[in-house]
C-alpha cells in the first residue's frame, strides 16, 4: 500500500513539480533552472499555456517546438525557456509546466 500511495502522491516517475511562467512572443522566459543536486535531471511530462504553440530551449540551444506528448530531459544545470510562438490574444499569456524530478 506505500508502493501505491507513493505512486498517487509522487506520480509514477518521481515527485510531480509544476512551474508557471508569463510568456510573450518577443523573448525568452525561464521556467526552470534544474538543481545542480539532481541525479539525473528533470523529464518535462506536459504543459499548457493560453497563447497557443509554444517554442521551448535549454540555456542557449536553439528554439524547437516540442510536441505536448514528447518526453523532454533538462539536465543538473540547465534551464528551460519558453516563449509563444507569435502574438498572443491573451492580456496575460502564462504557461504551466509539469516535470517529474529524477
């Protein structure tokens, strides 16, 4: 029974951590820098956000746009930027974005 309350409270791969983080169109925003303690990084799991197709980088890599089911790892060290993809409709664009800590 701890086994399957840990997997409720902790999610399946690890404990679930959810960051927010107001967007715009014309820069970067950092959403999460991953602690230098961290084993093996952390996995982004999803993401939402109310300005439609996001474009993602870590430190300074090239943006992508990465699909809402693919697995993304941001290693010890990194950190994960977001911004919209074009203008938001929007007043305030935010996103939420939920990682797994490894």
């Amino acid at each position: 029974f701890q086994y399957l309350e840990s997997l409720g409270t902790g999610g399946e791969f690890g404990l679930l951590t959810r960051r927010r983080a107001t967007l715009t169109a014309a820069a970067f925003r950092d959403v999460v820098t991953v602690p230098t303690t961290s084993t093996n990084g952390w996995v982004l799991r999803s993401y939402v956000s109310n300005c439609g197709t996001l474009l993602l980088r870590i430190d300074d890599d090239p943006a992508v746009s990465v699909e809402k089911d693919a697995t993304l790892v941001v290693r010890p060290g990194e950190t994960l930027s977001a911004r919209c993809a074009l203008s938001a409709t929007e007043a305030n664009p935010i996103g939420y974005f939920m990682f797994n800590e490894q």
